[in-house]
C-alpha cells in the first residue's frame, strides 16, 4: 500500500509502505479520508513522537470501510465487513489501510459524510476528553476556548453549548469573527484590539466568571487570565502556541481552589480511550444526528496533496477541520 512519509527535509512523500499487520483484536480498514491536526505538524517536525507500535507516518483520525477482521475483533465486537466507520489512531492515518483495535472504531454518524467522520475522532474525543473528563463541564457554567477559528474549537464550541454551557472564545483577527459566526459562540475576544485578562476581569465583575479554560495558547496571557476565574475553575492547558513559560501566582491557585490541568489525548492508554468513544457515540452522536453538533470541514485535498494540506494548517488559515481524501 501507500502512505505518506516524511523525508529527510521534512517533506511528505506518497510512497509504498508494507501492508498493516491485522492481530486477533484488529481491524482493517480502506482508508477513505483522514483529517489534519496540529498534533501532525509536530510530529512531522520530530517533535510528537507516535506511541510504540504504531507506524511512523502521520495521521490520528480517519474514515472508510471494514474489510477484514482479526478473530477475537469478529467475535467480541459489532463490526462486519463493508461496515462505514470512523477511528481514532495513534499513528498511520495517512494510508490507503490502516488496522487498529476494534475499541477505537464509531459508526459514522447518518447525517455525516466521509470527510465529516473523519474529523470526528480525533477532535470529538479531545474536546469530550477536555470538557467532561478533564473540566468537569456542567450546564450554566462558563468556558473560555483559545482559538475559536481552530480545527478543535469547531467542535468544542457547539459540543459546549449543546450541553448547556455559555462560550468565550478568542480569535486573531477582527475578519475571523465573522467566519466562526455559525459556531453560536456568546462572546469573541479580538486579540487584535482586546487583552484576555481584561475581558476577564470584566466577565467576572459582570457575574459570569469562567469556569474552564481550555488552552492552546499559553504564554504570558496565560498567567495574567488566571487572576479573574471563578473559584474552583479548571484551566486545562493542550498545547502552549504563544510560548511554554508564564508567570504565576501560586497564592491565587491555593487560596481560590484553581486547577491547572495539563492534558493530551495521544499519550491515554487505550482502555481510556475506549471510554472516550464509546461515550461520545452515546452522548454525542445523537446530538450530531440531530444536528445540534456538526463538524466543520474548511476544505479537502487529495492525499497526494498533503505538502499544500500541513501548509494551510501552518499559515492558520483554516477556520474549522482540513481533510485528506483517499482514492
């Protein structure tokens, strides 16, 4: 089969790789498409390394069809051959097949095509994983999500507000407020004329604090925002774009119950994950067939176009999920 490899100068190649090994709990799939996420670009710069055993080219979530199952996958789980699915990978998403445990498997949604489902899995569980797992996300409290024109925060965003919660969220640009208009959002911060910590400040007197924070940003900011949260909120950092070193005051964090929360999904163990997505096709899915939640796709390129795929995500210019489309 093919994939896409990244070569000595960091460029991506379509080229033969050999075919997956299918073990007693795998399945096969024939890869139809599989999203882009940041997490790619820094495993391409040699700096996110995939989890042992898995293969070494890029990709986390993908669609496509069931064609073989190991022995104990067709005995213990509900997939059958010809099966239209979604997954969530540790690596090797980038491929004509990929073969993973039965447990990373969905259904794609009905309402949902291929490349809507593959941006699903990846991006679904995070924002599950970071919502309700890791923010303890309960109706009527306040979120703030960094980067509201990313990939993630268009699924955060409405998976947020169709559970009950009011949203801040930030942009860069006055311009990408308009574009992230669909996401329902109570609140965008222009970046451009607004400091967060202010805005902050200001909900909190207003008597809406925030509750969680979900951080892509980090910073300088980051240490200045943490001054205006409600007591007992929950600021879960997932990547640290703006710099890795900040200033706190760690008199601020005891005396008002504040927790910082540091949280990737790659490094979960399986079982964890599992749990993410058996919950999310419980609890989520009947919310994106409904169309309460739906993912949002800012464009699709063929496979072989991954170098121009990476250089969108680079350049920031995509306002929701960039697919890859597998022939």
């Amino acid at each position: 089969m093919k994939a896409i490899l990244t070569g000595k100068n960091r460029e991506l190649l379509w080229e033969d790789v050999p075919d997956p090994a299918v073990g007693p709990e795998d399945v096969l799939i024939k890869v139809e498409a599989a999203a882009l996420n940041r997490a790619d670009l820094m495993q391409r710069a040699g700096d996110y390394p995939p989890p042992p055993g898995c293969p070494e080219w890029l990709g986390l979530e993908i669609a496509g069809t069931v064609i073989k199952l190991g022995a104990i996958a067709e005995k213990k789980s509900r997939w059958r051959a010809g099966d239209k699915v979604c997954a969530l990978l540790g690596g090797g998403g980038y491929a004509q097949y990929v073969s993973t445990h039965y447990a990373m498997l969905m259904p794609v949604p009905k309402t949902c095509s291929m490349a809507e489902a593959a941006a699903i899995p990846e991006a679904f569980a995070t924002a599950y994983l970071n919502l309700f797992l890791e923010g303890k996300a309960k109706r009527g409290e306040t979120l703030l999500m960094f980067g509201g024109d990313s990939g993630l925060a268009s699924v955060v965003i409405p998976m947020a507000k169709a559970f009950g919660l009011r949203v801040i969220t930030t942009v860069r640009q006055k311009e990408r407020k308009v574009q992230i208009a669909h996401l329902c959002a109570d609140r965008i911060i222009d970046l451009s004329a607004e400091d967060v910590s202010d805005v902050l400040r200001e909900e909190a007197q207003n008597g809406s604090p925030v509750n969680i924070a979900i951080d892509c940003v980090g910073g300088a900011a980051m240490g200045k925002s943490l001054y205006h949260l409600a007591y007992g909120a929950r600021w879960i950092m997932i990547a640290a774009l703006a710099g890795n070193m900040t200033e706190i005051d760690l008199k601020n964090i005891y005396v008002r119950n504040i927790r910082i929360i540091g949280s990737t999904l790659r490094s979960r163990t399986p079982r964890v994950k599992a749990r993410i997505l058996s919950q999310l096709v419980q609890k989520v899915f009947p919310k994106i067939e409904n169309g309460q939640i739906k993912p949002t796709i800012y464009k699709t390129l063929p496979i072989t176009e991954a170098e121009q795929a990476h250089a969108i995500l680079e350049r920031c210019e995509n306002v929701g999920k960039v697919v890859l489309l597998v022939e």
